[in-house]
C-alpha cells in the first residue's frame, strides 16, 4: 500500500510520522518552500522528508506542468493532504486508486476554509477538533472519514489550541488511515445545511476596534497572539502590540471614550465600548513579543489608543 502526502506545518509532518509508523509506503511528498517574511515557528516537512529518504518536490502549482502526470504515475493507494496550501484538482485527486482525503482543522460542516483554528478563538467556541474528509471540487464539503473534538479553554490561545490539534491529528490519522486502506473506513455525508464558511486572515485584520465589547477583543488577542502577527492598535504614531490580555469584571467608566487608558496603580486597563480591558504584556511593533514591555511602562492615564 502507498500514500503520496500533500503536506505542510507540523501537521504535514505528524502525517509522515504516522505512516511511517505504520509502515506504509510514500513514494513522494509535496509541500512548500517557505515564505522568508512569514515567521516560521513550525516544522519542515520538506527537511523531514528528506531525512527520512522520501522523495519531496515543491510545485508552485500542483495541479498544472509536470506534477498531474507524476502523481498518476506512481499509482498510489491514497492521497493524503494535511495543511497543503493549494485546492487539489479533480484529475489529481481521481488518480488515488482508493481515496484523496484531507485533514482539516476544525469539526466539519463548521468552519469550512482558511485559518479555522484562528477563526475558533476569535469567535469564542468551546469545543473544537478536527475533521479527516474525502475532498471533493468544493472545499471542505467531502464525506466524513473521521472526527476528533477538543475542548477550547478560555484562555486558550491560538497555538494552545493548534498543538490540542495535533494530538488529535495524530490520533485519527493512526486509527483511521488503515481503515481507509483496508476499505472498512466509514463515510458519512456532511450536513451541508449547516456549513459555515471563513476566509483567509491578514496582519491587518489584527487592529482592535475598542468601540465592541472588552471579550470580543479578548477573544481577537488570543486569535492572532504570538507566534502569529498579533492584535494592535496605535499609540502616539507608532503600532503598539498586545500580546495579552483580560476582561475585568468592572464595566469602567462609560463616559470614558473606548479606546482610554485608565491607571490602576500599576495596572493598566482600556475602556472598551462594554466592559475593561486590562492589558498584561504590549510592544512596540519592531520590538519582539518575548521581550514585551509592561503597560505601565508605556501607557498613561487619559491616553486613548486608535
């Protein structure tokens, strides 16, 4: 039995670990050569590969030139996508003599698309995992193979949440990878009724809005905080990020506009359109979150952040 893997991240590389675990041959591996401006926290799966003596390629385009014809020729078994940046076409995906399956990060219909581990924190779920799916022309729409769910802490961040990911990653690709080739693996239809759909995210979409309310910027902090961009907001000129944060319970003062400083000995809360924002560890933006500042050493009574 052989599985080719379209791979990315830690996940891509727990997939690997995986089916070499279970001695299942991989012909090949495709993944991506790294962005040099996006901060790469994660491991390679290319190096991986490469240590282990697989074949690994990097197509800017998977499904155009050369790599089609390639991955029909080596007649795998199954086609394994885990974190792979690009939608598989039709003619690669009919090539798998078995299946083309896809591990995505969230419990299916639910958070279809880009960045559903960002996209879970920032909307306040409680309960996340994620979902092993046959693909099909539509995103995340493929039948059910698996599901794995976590419980989402409040104060989970968005990597204390994607490592919870890859446990259960590890889990379900083990138990259920087998069973796919061996033809017991169920399949079970997504509800599509219920389909809930999210796009990519951007740097920019970090800026906090202090007009809603101090838990939906809480929950905005801890969606994009370290290693990924950040929230921020602006401070006499200059991106002052907020790596941390938490809601009090006062509700402040509303003749305050959101956005104000309010000093608390050496506290320092944000007015927020309901409810306070006491800030734990900020930056300017040139410098390092490791190294992040404490608010009193930079925030004022009465200054308003925008």
């Amino acid at each position: 039995m052989s599985v080719i893997l379209c791979g990315y991240h830690n996940m891509g590389c727990i997939a690997l670990r995986i089916l070499t675990k279970l001695g299942i041959t991989v012909p090949a591996v495709f993944t991506h050569l790294d962005d040099p401006e996006e901060n790469r926290w994660f491991n390679s799966l290319g190096e991986l590969a490469k240590e282990i003596g697989i074949p690994v390629y990097y197509p800017e385009d998977i499904n155009s030139g050369p790599w089609p014809d390639m991955i029909r020729d080596l007649r795998a078994d199954l086609l394994l996508s885990c974190y792979f940046r690009q939608m598989i076409k039709e003619d690669i995906l009919s090539s798998a003599r078995i299946a083309a399956v896809n591990l995505h990060g969230s419990l299916l219909p639910k958070y279809r698309g880009r960045c559903p581990v960002n996209w879970q924190i920032l909307n306040g779920e409680t309960r996340g995992g994620v979902t092993l799916h046959h693909m099909v022309k539509q995103a995340d729409a493929g039948d059910i193979v698996a599901q794995y769910a976590v419980d989402i802490d409040e104060r989970d961040t968005a990597l204390s949440l994607f490592k919870k990911l890859e446990y259960a990653t590890a889990q379900v690709l083990e138990q259920y990878i087998p069973r796919l080739l061996d033809g017991t693996a169920p399949r079970i239809p997504q509800d599509h009724s219920k389909a809930t759909y999210f796009g990519g995210r951007r740097p920019e979409d970090g800026r906090i809005d202090w007009s809603v309310g101090a838990n939906t910027i809480y929950n905005l902090i801890r969606a994009v905080t370290w290693p990924y961009p950040g929230a921020y907001s602006f401070l006499r000129g200059r991106r002052l990020m907020i790596w941390e944060a938490e809601p009090v319970e006062s509700e402040g003062d509303s003749d305050k506009a959101p956005g104000t400083v309010i000093s608390r000995g050496s506290d320092r809360l944000v007015q927020t359109g309901k409810g306070v924002l006491r800030l734990l560890k900020v930056s300017w933006e040139s410098c390092p979150p490791v190294d992040g500042i404490p608010p009193h050493r930079i925030l004022k009574e009465g200054e308003i952040l925008g």
